[in-house]
C-alpha cells in the first residue's frame, strides 16, 4: 500500500513537472529541450511555440502561432526552408544562448538562430513574449535593448504589434515580411514586403523576380502617401521612425484586447487583419495591392492613374503620350526643359512618385526647396517631406516621375519643373515661377509697347511737347517709368522713335519676385477680387505694393492689359493710382501698383461705420481730387483718356484719404481732337453708365463725366445709385436729386 502510494506520488509528480514544463512556464533554459508534441505558451496565453504541420503537409515546422483566439494562424517559422520530413525534433537552447531546432534522431541541426553575441554569457533563456516575440536573453535582464535575439527581427510573413519593418542602418539589420510558397509550404516565397531606404525611404511589395508590386508613397508625418491617413477611431495607430539609427515602420492596437496582424500572402498581397471577437474570425481591415492603380507604375513615367477614369492611366497635365499609336506606354513632355528658363507647375491631390531617386532635406522649407530644385538641371519636381501644419522639408526627384495615382482630396502637391512656355495655360494649377526669365519678359513687354508707342506717340507728339514740363514731380521710380518725359524738344523726337524701347522700359518683374513678395500669393495676402481678378498685397524692396493678378478666365485678354500697362506708363498724377511695373510670365500677367492702405472709397461711403470717418471737408477733398484726376485725364494728359468705369469700387484712399483713380482695364484713349467714339462693346458698370453710352454705345469724356456725378451724389448721400429705394417714388438716386432740385 505504502509503496503504491509513493508510486502514486511519484507519477504525479513527474506528471505535475512535464505539465509544469510545458503549459506553466513560457521560457526554456540550457540542456532543456522542446520536443515535437510539447508546446510553450506566452504568460498570459495570447501566443504558444512548437512544431505544427501545415494542412496538407507532412513535413514538421517549429513556429509561433495564436493560441488565445485562433488556432491555425501561424505568425512566425524557424525552420521555414529546412522541414523536418518526421517527428523527431526538438527546440534546445545552447549553453552558449543560441537557439537550435535539431532532429533528435541524429542530431542535424536545421536551424539556428545564430545570435551574434560572445559565447561567454552566463544562464541564457529563450522565452515567449505575450507579443509573440520569442527572445532570447540574459536571465536576469529583461531589457529589450539587450536582448540577444529576438524572433521580432527575423520575421517570417507576419508583422505583429511592436514589430519593426525596416532597417537598423548600424547593424544593417534588415526586417523584410517574405510570403509563404503555398499554404502548405511555408519556404520563402515569390512575395515580400520590405521598407527601400534609397533615397527618401518607402515600403515596397515586391513579386517575382524581384519586380515592385505595389508602393507605400514616402511618409508625409501622417501616413504614407496614397494610404489614408489613419481615422481617429483606427483600432491601430501607425509609427514610422526615421533617424540616424534606424528606419522602420510599425503599428500598434488602440486597446489590449484588440489583435491585429499583417500578413504578405503567397498570393501576392499585403493584407492587414484584425481579429474581430463577435465572429471569431479575422476580418481584412486593408490590401494592398487594392485596386490596379495600386500596382507599381502602371501608368509608366509622367503618367497618373485615376481608378475612376476609363482608361486608367493618362498622362500628366502637359505630357502626351510617348508612343503615337494606340498602345499606352508612358508620358513624355510637350516641351522640353531648358533649364535655366524653367518654372513649375503644382499638381495637387497625388499620391507622390516613387522617391527611389530622391534626395531631401528636412530642415528646407518649400521656397528654399523651389530654389534648391531650380539650381539643379536635372531636378524634376519637388514637394514638402511633412504635410503637417504648412508643410516643412524638402523632397527633389530627378528621374521621371514614376507610379503617381490620383487620389483627389488625400493626396498631396507636387512641383514638377515644366518649360516656361508650358507655364500658365494649366486649369488649377497654380504657377509656381522662376527667376532667370527676365530677358524674355522684357522682350514681351517691349514689343508689346513698341507697337502701341508707333501709333500713340504719332498722335500725341505735340501735345506731349507742350506738357512735360509739367512732369518734373517724381521719384526715381517715376523717372524710371516716364524717362522719355524729361528728353528735350523737337530734335530729339526722331531719336525717341528709333530707341523708344530702352527709353519707355517699364519696370519689368519677374514672377519669382513677385512671389516672393506676395508671399507665393498668399490667402493672407489677398487684399480684393477686381473684375478682372485678385489683388495681393505685397512688400518689394520695403515698398508696399498691391499686385493685380489677372486671372486666366477673365475677359481682361493681353489686349486690355496691354491697354492699361501703355496707358499707365504715361499718366503720372497725383490722384491717379501709380503703376510701378508689370510682369509677364506665359499666360499670367501681373500689374504693380503702389499699395493704397484705406482700400476703396466704396468700403468708406456705403459702410455705416466706416462713413463715419468721412467728414464733409474730407467728402470735399475726396471729389476735388477725383475731378483733378479726370480733368488730367480728359484735358491735362498727353493723351485724352476716357476712363469708361469710374465708380467708388475704383477710387482708392492712401493713407491721408487721398483720392486715386485706379483700374485703367477699360480706358480709351483719343487723339487730340477726338472727342468721342462708338464702340459695339459696351463696358463698365451699372448705375454709373451714362445714357447715350449703356444705350447706344457712344463714350466721350462726358460719359466719365456722368458716372463722376452719380459718384459726386453717392459720396453725398451715403447711398448707391443702383438699388436707390425711396418710399414715396421708383426713381433711382439721379432721378432722386432730380426731383429734389426740381
Ligand atoms: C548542460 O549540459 C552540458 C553538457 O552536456 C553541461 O556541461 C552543462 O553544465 C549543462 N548545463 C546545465 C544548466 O545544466
Ligand atoms: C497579462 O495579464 C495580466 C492580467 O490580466 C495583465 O495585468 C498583464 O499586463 C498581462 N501581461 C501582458 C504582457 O499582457
Ligand atoms: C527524411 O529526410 C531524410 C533526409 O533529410 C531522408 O533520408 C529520409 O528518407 C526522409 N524520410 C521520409 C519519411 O521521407
Ligand atoms: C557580429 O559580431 C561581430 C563581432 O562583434 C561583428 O564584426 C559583426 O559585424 C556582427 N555582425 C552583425 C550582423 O551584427
Ligand atoms: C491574399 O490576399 C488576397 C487579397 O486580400 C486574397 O484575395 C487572397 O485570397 C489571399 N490569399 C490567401 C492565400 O490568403
Ligand atoms: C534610380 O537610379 C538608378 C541608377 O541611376 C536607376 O537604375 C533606377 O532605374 C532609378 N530608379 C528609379 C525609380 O528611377
Ligand atoms: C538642409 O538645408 C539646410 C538649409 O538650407 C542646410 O543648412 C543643410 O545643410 C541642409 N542639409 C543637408 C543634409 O543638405
């Protein structure tokens, strides 16, 4: 009895010490051995190690699957390439900490974690990790930073929790996820995912023969461009780290109990799970590649993929096609770079180019970046690292631009170098300009005055004798703009016409300059919308200035522009706004003019406020100094310039409230003795469109005249002429005054 009983305790203990070995502890130890049959499970039971056969496979693996929610999903192999073909292995852990998986029939080893560590540790163990990484350290150091190995840095096709995809750039430590051969077979396969760190760093999917698959885009602070950027419900959150050390990738779940895990599939995806408890499966929560835009450079160079377009590729705004047959094969440009002339065109909305190639700086802002580009011939396009807050860092392509997606509201802007003759005819784009095209402007802009001077000067050459003496007043500035206004008499007026080009040289900028200025034109710096477009403020060399931007879509063709530059170029009065220059650049055409701090009589006059501030000595000044101003244009100028759309939108106050007629898009000018004209092409504005003219299209000084005295009435009265309402009749405010005189 007494002796069964000792048998009885004997068993139970030997029973309670293998259960103890195999289910309580989740480390092994030197000598110790995991045979095939005995399992590890993690402390608290989310993952378990040993052999296991893939369905449909008699060979035998050592690997790390779940153990918690879902038998079957392995996550990590040892001896991937090398099956054991029985049961005779077993996980041992050397004396020296090296793991082996060995056959304990003859005692190959067919696999070796191969630790780069002394042989000298002392009480080494291998242990599973609640995160499913199985590592191998010093007994007493629980230190991650000092582990001796770990399964996290071999992955098989698995990404877990806390793993990193990438390098560690001082070790050359590689962490690349490789597909299974088959669902049987679990030897490398044709698939695998990998962070490239050449030059700005990107995740790539690879196939076959080395072939990209699919693209991450490089990461913008948020995501990687073309992914969405994860929503702040995500059960995972997404770290990308980029330092001296190391780059990698990895993602976390927001909560404990939640399970995710990403897979490179041997069918040739990359897919993201996470474990959904309701159903006890897991659920695809992201593939890649997902659609055929996703796969790598579909569209070829210069090309954009838009999955919602039939076909799907196309060629970027300015490129056409490389083959002229019907075969899709790439895009190449309209008009080839010439370097030195080049500017940019912003597409917005893309997933960004492959950026293999690429350098970048971090600490360069988009301005620096534009200039870093320009500097380089060979520089393509150029976008900002950081999308975050206004953007920050530097990205430079110098190959053509490969695998670019359109993905509308979460893409990003790129830059890409364009000749200056494909600047400005773009739709949305907006222009982003370069320096070095002075030469070509000036020779725009020349022209363009040369012809009119032909033709004006003719008319006005003796008037013109007569009044410049009267032009002495002025800046620098001013003689810039007027220096053939102080050449002497008669003698000298045949030597004006030969080199009247030098002599009426307006003040040309260039675009770069004027971005500059307006701060790449800015919302911040938007001051108005005219007709004919936008108003920026700026400041050029300490001046402030106001840059009237002429918007493509406006009826204000080079032909008024033309107009309002050679009109302006000879009109210098102290009630009429000044130009200081223009700039030419493709299709954008820009005026300069001083920059007028109260903004428009129309914000004081019709303001309840603001009118306030306008006392009758001031509404006096006010309307002297516009009927001086017309008086100059009508009489007192070289020219008889017909204004054709005075109104209080085109008066502008300085800073002492001095009236200033702007807005010269619509004037006309005569010769001396005309005095009026008819044109087919009624242009101006309601309510301040004398008769004749709205009616007949008859315009003579005394149309300005007429919307001089509807300006006159609604200085005095506060009010509108068009939309007048009065109680007691229908009139508007000239019939009103009418009848009040009356
Ligand atoms: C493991 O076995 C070796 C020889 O087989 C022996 O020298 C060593 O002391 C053993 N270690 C432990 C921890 O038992
Ligand atoms: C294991 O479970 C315990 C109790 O639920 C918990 O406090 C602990 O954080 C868990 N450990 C890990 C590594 O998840
Ligand atoms: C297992 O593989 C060994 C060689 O590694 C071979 O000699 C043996 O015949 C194989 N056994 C079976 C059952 O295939
Ligand atoms: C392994 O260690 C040796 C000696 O310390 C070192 O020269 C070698 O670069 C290491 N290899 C890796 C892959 O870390
Ligand atoms: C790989 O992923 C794709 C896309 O999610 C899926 O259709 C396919 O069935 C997966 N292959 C395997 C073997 O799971
Ligand atoms: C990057 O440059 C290398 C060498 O010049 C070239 O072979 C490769 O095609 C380029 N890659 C891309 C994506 O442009
Ligand atoms: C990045 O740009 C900054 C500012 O232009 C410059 O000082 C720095 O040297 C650049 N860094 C690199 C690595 O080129």
């Amino acid at each position: 009895m007494a002796e069964s009983l000792t048998k009885l305790a004997f068993l139970c203990c030997l029973c309670l010490s293998t259960q103890l070995f195999s289910q309580a502890s989740d480390s092994i130890v030197p000598n110790q051995s995991l045979p095939d049959g005995k399992f590890i499970v993690s402390s608290n039971g989310t993952f378990e190690m040993g052999f296991f056969s893939p369905d449909g496979s008699k060979n035998s693996f050592f690997g790390i699957w779940y153990k918690i929610i879902s038998t079957g999903t392995v996550v990590w192999v040892a001896n991937r390439d090398s099956p054991l073909n029985d049961t005779s292995g077993a996980l041992t852990l050397t004396q020296d900490g090296n793991l082996i998986v060995l056959n304990t029939a003859n005692g190959n080893v067919f696999w070796s974690s191969r630790g780069n560590y002394t042989s000298n540790i002392q009480n080494p163990v291998a242990q599973l990790l609640e995160s499913g990484n199985l590592v191998i350290r010093v007994a007493n150091d629980e230190n991650p930073e000092n582990y001796l190995w770990q399964s996290f840095d071999h992955p098989s096709d698995t990404a877990l929790p806390g793993m990193k995809i990438g390098k560690n750039l001082v070790t050359g430590l590689d962490r690349v996820l490789r597909s299974w051969k088959n669902s049987d077979d679990p030897s490398p396969g044709n698939y695998y995912f990998l962070l490239d760190s050449h030059g700005f760093p990107q995740l790539f999917l690879m196939g076959s023969g080395s072939v990209e698959r699919s693209r991450y885009g490089p990461w913008n602070g948020e995501t990687f461009s073309g992914t969405s950027v994860p929503k702040k419900d995500s059960i995972y959150t997404l770290e990308f780290v980029f330092n001296r050390e190391e780059i990698y990738y990895t993602s976390y779940p927001v909560g404990p109990s939640i399970f995710i895990r990403m897979v490179s599939n041997h069918t040739g995806y990359l897919q993201r799970f996470s474990w959904d408890h309701r159903t006890q499966a897991w659920k695809p929560l992201l593939t890649r590649p997902a659609d055929d835009c996703d796969k790598y450079g579909i569209c070829y160079g210069y090309g954009i993929c838009d999955i919602n377009s039939s076909p799907i590729c196309s060629c970027l705004d300015k490129f056409k096609p490389q083959n002229e047959e019907d075969s899709y094969g790439g895009c190449v440009r309209r008009t080839p770079l010439n370097c030195k002339n080049d500017g940019f065109i912003k597409y917005s909305g893309v997933k960004l180019p492959d950026t293999r190639n690429s350098s970048y700086n971090q600490s360069m802002n988009l301005e620096e970046c534009e200039k870093m580009c320009m500097q380089i011939c060979s520089c393509v396009a150029y976008a900002n690292m950081d999308i975050r807050g206004k953007g920050s860092g530097c990205l430079l392509w110098f190959e053509d631009l490969m695998d670019i997606r359109n993905l509308g509201e979460s893409g990003q802007d790129i830059y890409v170098r364009m000749a200056s003759s494909e600047l400005g005819s773009s739709g949305s784009s907006q222009k982003i300009g370069s320096s070095g095209r002075k030469a070509k402007i000036i020779r725009v802009c020349l022209t363009l005055l040369a012809a009119i001077l032909l033709l004006g000067l003719i008319l006005t050459l003796y008037k013109w004798n007569k009044q410049q003496k009267r032009r002495k007043e002025g800046t620098k500035r001013q003689q810039e703009l007027t220096r053939e206004g102080t050449l002497g008499g008669n003698s000298r007026q045949t030597h004006r016409v030969e080199s009247n080009m030098e002599d009426l040289e307006l003040p040309l900028f260039d675009l770069a300059t004027i971005l500059n200025a307006t701060n790449y034109f800015s919302p911040q710096n938007k001051i108005g919308e005219g007709g004919f477009g936008p108003v920026y403020k700026g400041t050029l060399q300490g001046q402030e200035i106001a840059v009237k931007r002429l918007s493509e879509y406006s009826t204000q063709g080079l032909n008024e522009f033309k107009n309002e530059v050679i009109l302006f170029a000879k009109l210098q009065h102290r009630n009429l706004v000044r130009l200081l220059g223009c700039c030419i650049d493709g299709e954008e055409k820009m005026l300069i003019y001083e920059f007028m701090p109260n903004n428009s009589l129309e914000t004081f006059i019709f303001d309840e406020n603001q009118s306030k501030l306008l006392d009758w000595p001031c509404r006096f000044r006010i309307i002297n100094g516009i009927a001086r101003g017309l008086l100059y244009l009508h009489q007192d100028s070289r020219l008889r310039i017909i204004h054709r759309d005075l109104k209080a939108s085109n008066i502008l106050l300085d800073e002492g409230m001095n009236p200033k007629i702007s807005d010269f898009g619509m004037a006309r000018s005569f010769g001396g003795n005309e005095t009026e004209a008819n044109t087919r092409r009624v242009v101006g504005t309601f309510g301040y469109m004398s008769p004749e003219y709205a009616v007949d299209g008859n315009f003579s000084v005394k149309s300005d005249v007429f919307s001089f005295g509807v300006l006159v009435l609604e200085i005095i009265s506060g009010t509108r002429n068009r939309g007048f309402f009065h109680p007691d009749h229908h009139h508007n405010l000239i019939g009103h005054a009418c009848m009040d005189t009356a």
